[in-house]
C-alpha cells in the first residue's frame, strides 16, 4: 500500500473545496457584494463631490478589500472541523503545512481574485485616476494574497470558537496594517508623483515571506486546536 | 535534555514556582516603589523644565519608560509563549499570559500621557503621529492575544494559541514599525516629532528616566509573579500544594 | 499484500498512556498492542475515554504521560496514515460519495484493486453514488466513510463507534469489512460500548474503565 503523494494531497484538497465552493456559489459571492455596497455608501456619506472621492479612492478600495476578505476567513476551517474532514487531513499522514497552503490558495482565489476583478470597476466610480489604476491593482495582487495568509493562520487558531468573527478581525487587522499601509502608500505616491516601487516592492517581499513562512505558522496553529 | 532545560523545568513546578515567587514578590515591589519615588522626585522637582516646552516635558518621565515597557513586555510574553509552545512548560504559559495584561496596561499609559502631553506641545489631544501610532497598533496587538486566550474554553489550548499570536506579532512588530514611519513620511503634513529640535538629554533629566526605568522594571517583576502564582492557585486548585500554600499551616490567614 | 509489515513488531503500541485534563483524568494509564491480522475491541461505557484513547492513538491528541510506538518506532506523530473513523465522519455535506472518496484518495493513496464504484456498491450506496451527503441519512453516510476505509490504502484502522447508526445488516457489513482487513493482514482497534457483538473470528478485547471509578 503506497500512501498518496504531496501533490496529490494538495489538489485534492483545493479540488475539494473548489467543489464545494461551487455548489455554494452564491454564498461564494459575499464578499463582492459586500464590497460593491460599501463602496456605494462611500459618495452616499460624503457627498458625490468627483475630486474628493478621486482623493480618498485608493485608500477607500484597500480598507474594502480587507474587510470583504475577513467576511470570508470566519469559515475557512469551520467546515474541517466540524465535519471531522481536519481529523482525515491529520490522519493522513501527509504534511498538514502543504494541506493548509491549498486551502489557502482556494481562499485568495475565491475571495482575492474576485475582489481584484471588480477593483477597475469600482475605481472608475469612485473616479481614481486612470494612472494611479496599474498601481492599485499591482499592490492588491501583491497585498491580498498576504492578507489571505494572514487570515489563514488567524482562522486556524480561532477555528471551533462559536463566535470567532469579531475576535477574527481584532487580531487580524493590526496584523495586517503594513500591508494596507503600503498598498494603499503606493496607490498615494502614484498620484503624488512620488516613487510607487519601493513600497511595491516591500510588498512584493511581504507576499515572499508569507507564502513560505504563512503555511508552516498556519498548520502549526491547526495542530494547536488538537494537542 | 541539556541542563538548563533541566533547571529551568524544576523551576517551572508549580509548587517550587509558588513558592520562590512568593519570597521574591515583597521585594521587588519595594525595589519598584524605591526607584519610583526618586524618579519621580528627581525628575519632577530636581530636573530643570524644557528649554522648549516648558514644564508640560516632565511627562516624559512617565511615557518613556512606559513606551519601553510596553514593547519590553510584549517581547517578555513572545519569549514566554516561545517556551510554553516549545518545552510544554505550563509556568510559561501562564507567564505569558500574566505578561499580557501588564503589557496592555502600560502601552495604554504610553497613549494617555502621550496624548496628554500633546496637548500643550501640539495644541490637540491626537496627531497621527509616528510613535503614537505604532503604539496603538501594538494595544490592539494585545487586545488580540488577551482575547483569543480568554474566547478558548480550555486554558491550557487557549495560551498555546494566544502564545502562537504573540509570536507572530513579534515577528510583525518592526514590519509595523517601519510601515507606520514610512507612511508618516508619505503624508508630511503630520510628521512632528515630541523630540524635535532635541539633540541631546541633559543628565539631570537622564537620571530620573534611568530610575522609573528600573522601578517599571521590578513593578513588572512583582506584578507578574503575583498574577502568575495567583493563575496557578487557580488551575491547581485541587492539588494538595495549592490546598496547603492556601489554606495550610504555613499561611492560615489567607 | 507484499509489503505487509513483519509480523513480529506490533503495528501499534502503547506504554503508561494517559490522558490529565484540568487535573482529572480522562483515561489510563493503560499498555496495548496490535498486530497485524487482529482486532482489538476496546469496550467502555459512555466517558470511559475511549474516544479520547483512539484520538491520542491516531495521532491528533497528545498524551498526557507514555509512549506510542508505531510498527516499533517511538512516536507521537504519524509514520503512516491511519484509517480514522468517528461520529464526525470527515464527509462535507455539498459532495457526493464518489467525489469524497475522491478526496480520501487523493490525501490516503488508493489500495489496489478496488475502484471507488466498486467500493460504494459493497456497502449498499450503489444508485447514492452522485447525491450530496447532504441528503443521505446517518446510517448512509457510516457507510459511506466504510467505503473510504476500504477503498483507502492503510494498515491499521481506528474506529469509534463503527456499529452505531447502522441497521443489522449494516453491522453485519462492519463484520464483514473487518474480517477481509484483518486477512489482508491489517489490523483494527474499535470501540464500543457494549451493546453490539462484533461477530469476529479473532478477536481481543480490552475493558476500559471510567478513570475516575
């Protein structure tokens, strides 16, 4: 008997999930929809003046896109746990850090990607400047998968409490301040005229760090919920 | 296992842990007490007021020292954490988790007197200021590890995660203090610094901060080992050493 | 089987195992063995601990005191996978049988020479194979998980409860799913709580007693 190889385990769990996230797609589209009205209540509040909410467009995109991805993390590993599946990935001998980094995929793919995809969007109603545009979305793709990560491994060690969702977002988000910081700090500079490749550049080596790093940290907080 | 894993896992009995600690404690609070007073003296009465600000400065001698401890204290609890998810020591947990609160507290201390002395200094009660901003990030970091510990039902699991988040924060810490400078150099608008045009400290005023320094140092010390011992009383309630240290001979009256 | 394992080490053993939680004990300290070929029954009433015992076994709790040694070798994590079966069957409700023992493949590796159809149709899912768990009762969805552990590729299985949910004809599946196991040369460790009688041809059997009894 041959137990199933490392790539195997990883695209089954990602084919898995991505299963299920299909049959729920319409729960799967929250956080665009959560996105989308938030960012109408933004000329609702402070008034459809084009120049001010030009301003603020950039800085307003990336606040959404952090709260809409932590609408999803709540329930990243509620299903595993409660179904038993984590017993089946932690049984299968198979190095739960790989495991957990497909579901972490899965989740910047469900959530990351679809927010990046109506980001254009969303920008042109808030008027962003079309120049400033290339750079919200290059920092998004950089900052999103680390926001994805870092929720990950949050999601891990809140996995089982009943009401993780407010406690989920109070230890994720001070976390994650240096990624809004230079994501939205490079969208700024853009339009300042001000040089956006150093703050890209420091997220592009955020995004390094948390992908080596996140799964480990991630799979060591599952097995925490176990010993 | 290497002697010092050794020594330090006979020192985290509970029963050897309660009792050193209850020899320490009066002692380091009478430290603290000692080098806060002269502190407080030196820096209040004998230190000459700001050629700046004037006598508003004097609140310095509380925030700094409570500004290095709210950082000191936040590395103590990662280290701590570090020793209870490595070794399964569960005098670290505790420790740890003891560490928490006092951390939190003397952050908040750092944000009300920073506050308070910007008042007089910048005209308002808040700037986004570099400092001030790390800090409350670092309160919020605190409020994170003190909530996740306190939402987990089992005491035990609960500080091994709060420990784990401790560790990640620490490791997050310097990212987050670089970011927050960076940003404030982005928006120039806001980047007074509470130490600007200050080259150099006189003695006289280096003094007292080296004083409240040691005696933030022994309150910590004191106030840890009581919280400590006290959270152990609690989980080893019916041991019989936490029936005796209670309710025994050697110490009737409690 | 050609690589069984040797006979003569156990596949599973257990030394002063015990589980302490919040100062009271939950199980133990208790020695065990399994060999390749047998079947253990651990019987126990209701918070005897032995839900406890098979997850300390199966590698996702960590013993309070002993050793584990897995096919001779000390350890408290996994050398191998471990075929796990509990209340919470490990199946999520939006998938079918098939595509979750597609899953458990994917992760255990498959044991040659039983195709994941064939292995639902020996349980009684043939004409469930595409609806989601969601529909399927309890006793469906034990059989379902039955059917990964066949179709799975371990020597050793862990089972809670394995009797609970099912009909008698179910139980006499649980029997017969054993028994081809343990000829295969695995081995099992099960639980119960006495009401069921495993009709086994080689069977041990091991009293838990509540720890604090």
């Amino acid at each position: 008997m041959r137990k199933g190889s490392v790539l195997s385990a990883f695209f089954g769990v990602i084919r898995r999930d991505a299963l299920s996230l299909w049959r729920r797609r319409a729960d799967a589209l929250n956080p665009i929809w959560f996105a989308a009205i938030v960012i109408t209540l933004f000329p609702l509040a402070l008034g459809p003046e084009a120049a001010k909410l030009a301003r603020i467009a950039g800085g307003v995109i990336w606040v959404i896109v952090l709260l809409a991805s932590l609408l999803s993390l709540d329930a990243l590993f509620r299903a595993d746990l409660e179904e038993g599946s984590l017993d089946v990935m932690l049984t299968s001998a198979q190095p739960l850090a790989v495991l957990a980094g497909a579901k972490i995929l899965l989740h910047w793919i469900a959530t990351g990607l679809p927010l990046l995809a109506i980001t254009p969007l969303a920008a042109t109603a808030l008027g962003l400047s079309p120049r400033a545009l290339p750079v919200l979305l290059t920092s998004l793709a950089l900052g999103t998968p680390i926001i994805s990560v870092i929720g990950a491994c949050a999601a891990a060690l809140t996995a089982g409490l009943r009401r993780a969702g407010m406690l989920l977002s109070l230890i994720v988000l001070p976390l994650v301040v240096p990624v809004l910081i230079f994501g939205a700090g490079a969208v700024e500079a853009s339009l300042t005229g001000a040089s956006t490749t150093q703050p890209l550049l420091l997220l592009a080596a955020g995004l390094a760090a948390a992908v080596s790093l996140g799964p480990l940290v991630c799979a060591a907080a599952l097995r925490l919920g176990n010993h | 296992m290497n002697t010092f894993l050794i020594w330090l896992n006979s020192f985290g009995s509970p029963e050897k842990f309660h009792r050193v600690a209850l020899r320490f404690e009066p002692w380091l609070l009478a430290l603290a007490v000692i080098c806060g007073a002269a502190a407080l003296y030196l820096g209040l009465v004998k230190a000459p007021a700001d050629y700046l600000q004037g006598e508003s400065a004097r609140i310095m001698y509380i925030h700094i020292p409570a500004a290095w401890m709210s950082l000191f204290i936040y590395g103590f609890m990662a280290a701590a954490g570090f020793c209870a998810l490595v070794w399964h020591f569960k005098v670290a947990e505790l420790m740890a988790m003891a560490a928490a609160p006092i951390g939190a507290g003397f952050t908040a201390v750092t944000l009300i007197t920073g506050s308070l002395w910007g008042r007089p200094t910048w005209g308002t009660y808040w700037v986004w200021d570099a400092r001030l901003t790390s800090e409350l990030v670092l309160l919020f970091l605190y409020f994170g590890v003190i909530g996740l510990y306190n939402a987990i039902e089992d005491q035990r699991k609960g500080a091994r995660a709060a420990s784990l988040l401790a560790l990640i924060g620490l490791i997050n810490l310097p990212v987050i203090h670089f970011s927050v400078n960076w940003w404030n150099t982005l928006h120039q608008g806001n980047s007074i610094n509470l130490f600007a045009g200050k080259s150099s400290i006189h003695e006289s005023m280096l003094w007292p901060l080296i004083l409240m320094a040691f005696a933030t140092k022994f309150w910590f010390g004191a106030s840890l080992l009581a919280r400590t011992r006290a959270a152990l009383l609690e989980f080893e309630a019916g041991k019989e050493w936490a029936q005796t240290a209670l309710f025994g001979p050697r110490r009737p009256q409690a | 089987m050609s690589d069984s394992p040797d006979d003569s080490v156990p596949l599973l053993a257990a030394r002063g195992l015990a589980v302490v939680r919040q100062g009271e004990p939950i199980f133990g300290p208790l020695d065990l063995e399994l060999r390749a070929g047998e079947v253990l029954l651990v019987e126990g009433g209701n918070g005897s601990g032995k839900t406890t015992l098979l997850r300390v076994l199966a590698g996702l709790l960590a013993p309070s005191h002993g050793q584990i040694l897995r096919a001779g070798i000390e350890s408290e994590d996994l050398l191998a996978p471990v075929g796990f079966l509990s209340h919470a069957t490990g199946l999520r409700a939006d998938l079918s049988p098939l595509e979750q023992l597609d899953f458990f493949a994917c992760l255990y590796g498959v044991r040659p020479g039983i195709a994941a159809m064939a292995a639902l149709h020996s349980v009684g899912l043939a004409g469930f194979e595409h609806m989601p768990v969601r529909r399927l009762s309890a006793g469906q969805r034990k059989r379902c998980a039955l059917a990964a552990l066949l179709h799975t590729a371990n020597h050793l299985w862990l089972l809670d409860e394995p009797y609970a949910n099912l009909d008698r004809d179910g139980q006499i599946l649980v029997d017969r799913l054993l028994e081809g196991h343990i000829a295969r040369g695995g081995a099992a460790l099960i639980t119960s709580h006495g009401l069921i009688e495993p009709q086994l041809s080689r069977v041990r059997r091991m009293r838990l007693e509540l720890a604090d009894a």
